[in-house]
C-alpha cells in the first residue's frame, strides 16, 4: 500500500425528502446564491419549486441560470461566471447531475479568477480560490457531489478536459433517490456505467498488498450490478435506488482509491469520443473498457482473474487463468449490453474517419500516454478505438 492524505470536506444529507432541507443549508453559507440546472426536467417534476420554496422560506434570494447540456459546455460556464460577478452571489447550487455539478465547479473556480476559466482545464493554471457549491444530485453517475474534480466541453477544437482541486468538493451533497425514479433507462443505465469505470480506473492497478481496498471497490461494483438491474425492470423501487446513489458517490469520492496507484486511461479516451461527437459519457464508457481490457490484461493477469473470480463469480481455471481473465472481460461486456448499452463505437453511429485525432488528442500531439497500469502511447490509443469499433 502506498502512502495516502484522504480529506472529504463534503457533508452527505442522504434520503428520503432531504431535498426540503436545502434552504436552511443554504443559509449558513449565503443569502444569495446561483441556481444552477440543467433542462425543464426540474420545474415539470416540482423539484424546482420545491428548491425555491425552502431558499425562500430561509431568507435565500438566487438568481437562477438553466440549460446545462450532457458535456457541459464552456460557453454557458462563462455566461455564468459574468452572472455572479454582476449579482454579487458567492455561492452556488447545482440541482441535476454530474453535468451540471460540473458546470457549477467551473463557474466557481472562474469568478474569482481574472484570466480565462479554460486556463484551469488546459493545465495553464491551478485554482487558487473558488465560490462555494452545494448540491442537490438527480442522476446518481459522474460522482461529482462529492469529488474535487470538475469536466468541461470546448466546442472550440472540441476539446473535453478535466481540472481538480479540493476547492472543488462541494460543501454539502443532498442525495435523495426518489428524486431518481423518474430517470429514463438508458440514464440509468449510462449512470451505473460511469459509477462502475470509476472503480475500474481504481481497481486495476499494480500497487500491491490493497486487500482493504479491492474488496471495497469489489463492494461498490458488485452493489451496482445488483442493483442496476432492479432499478431497470422496478423503477420506483426505492431501495435499489438508494442503493446505486450511494454506490455512485462511494465510488467517485477518493475513498476507495486510498493507498493505490490509480489508471484513469479509459476515462481520458473516452473524453475525446464525447468530446467530438457529444455521445453520453456511460455509453462510451462502455464501449471503451472492454476494449481496454482486452489490450492490457496480459501485464497482470493476476488482477483480472481476481475481478472475474470476485466479481462476476467466475470459477477460475488453475491451468489456464487467461481463460478465467478473459471470461472476466466478457461478462463485463455483456453486461453492459444486456442492461442497454452500446458496447462497440459503431452502435453509436461512429467511424473511423477521425480515431487518428482522438488518438493524437488524448496522447498530446504522440508525446504522452494515457493511464498508469499500463502507459498506452498514441499507437496503443488507436489500437484501442479500434477494437472499440
């Protein structure tokens, strides 16, 4: 196990009607704040009025500004960043998912930064102060309500990068999942896809003697798949729901990735394919990893046998554990398809006409690599999108 600093400054107000509790969480911050969402979903739910309601009844005024897209774009964070510097509010409430908590982290960090918002995603600078956001989650998936991290969209060069900070963590979460029942399937879907490549990206790592840890990821994932698919055929089954809600925070909010070397090339992979043809990021996610794990599972063979063995109750072969290894990855893959995801690119509707350029955008121009449990240059990059076709 390698050394660790683990710090979660989120607070996590978890069930049922907790969303009624906002205002008076709000107030111990600031009396004006950013309202942040993404489509009309929240007002033709009552989520919306609801929110506002208890701001009010707590004495919080909020300036509101909707219309966060999946891949949540530049443009409306610098619309936003020009919003709170002329309402003066220094404090700001996402209401949605990972896209929109994303959004609202890039808008806090700009506000008080006098160059471009951008800097922070393009690696030119780190954040060195930010407005404080708060959360209401409405799709269980990204992690976002409890992580440092934030993902944005430059339509300019279409360009999806990531800036982190521990400014970014929100102050406090509020996680309620009847505010999940209303998802349609393949939201649902996607979400679980993303909570399961988070552990994935802590899971397969060469960093030794992390027995705590493998079993906690193993936890999350195998809670996940369970109950995924209840949620799928039940949707109002509440206890599913809450089951994958808090999966999806415990998966993205460092605790499970303590004391190991971490991966995180099939996230920077799958960032350029939504980045250029705005795919959701859970169904390209699941194209991605099998093909991922069918190109490095040789450099440890061990740990793949282990996740199928653990995971997917595989019963190993002593006298061929690639077949184990192997039986491992297909039962990912099938899973992704059966509960409705595209497990290759072309099932989205995308070629080859341009993995030449996420290749070279995902490895810098050919001079880096993507991940850590196995450093995958621009050649290996392709070779991956290919066998994600």
């Amino acid at each position: 196990m390698e050394n660790f600093v683990f710090q979660n400054r989120t607070k996590i107000i978890f069930g049922r009607d907790s969303d009624s509790e906002v205002g008076a969480e709000v107030k111990a911050y600031a009396d004006k704040v950013l309202l942040h969402y993404g489509s009309s979903r929240i007002k033709d739910s009552g989520l919306f009025s609801r929110v506002s309601e208890s701001l009010k009844a707590a004495g919080v005024s909020f300036v509101e500004l909707g219309g966060v897209e999946p891949n949540p774009r530049l443009s409306l964070v610098k619309e936003g960043i020009t919003m709170c510097r002329e309402n003066g509010i220094e404090f700001i409430l996402a209401v949605g998912g990972g896209s929109v908590i994303d959004s609202a982290k890039a808008i806090a960090i700009g506000v008080p930064y006098e160059g471009d918002v951008w800097d922070f995603y393009d690696g030119k600078a780190a954040p060195q102060k930010a407005l404080d956001v708060a959360t209401i989650l409405t799709i269980p998936a990204a992690g976002s309500e409890a992580s440092p991290a934030s993902v944005i969209t430059n339509t300019d060069g279409d360009l999806k990068r990531g800036a982190a900070s521990e400014l970014l963590r929100p102050v406090f979460s509020i996680l309620n999942p009847e505010l999940t029942f209303s998802l349609p399937p393949y939201q649902t879907a996607c979400g679980a896809a993303d909570i399961l490549v988070h552990v994935f990206e802590r899971y397969f790592t060469n960093t030794t003697n992390v027995e705590l840890t493998d079993r906690l990821c193993e936890a999350v994932m195998k809670t996940v798949i369970e109950n995924v698919t209840v949620c799928l055929s039940d949707p109002l089954n509440y206890n599913a729901r809450a089951e994958v809600m808090w999966a999806g925070t415990v998966a993205h909010n460092d605790l499970v990735g303590t004391g190991r070397a971490q991966d995180w090339g099939s996230h920077q992979i799958e960032h350029e394919i939504s980045g250029i043809y705005d795919v959701a990021h859970g169904a390209g996610l699941a194209a991605v990893v099998p093909a991922w794990m069918k190109t490095v599972y040789k450099t440890n063979i061990a740990r793949f046998v282990q996740f199928a063995s653990r995971v997917w109750n595989v019963e190993i072969n002593f006298q061929d554990q690639e077949k184990t290894a192997l039986e491992g990855i297909k039962r990912t893959e099938q899973f992704f398809s059966s509960i409705g995801l595209p497990v290759t690119l072309g099932e989205m509707d995308i070629d080859d006409k341009r993995l030449e350029e996420m290749a070279d955008k995902c490895t810098d121009g050919g001079k880096g690599c993507a991940g850590n449990f196995v450093k995958i240059d621009k050649n290996g990059v392709l070779e991956i999108l290919k066998t994600a076709l």
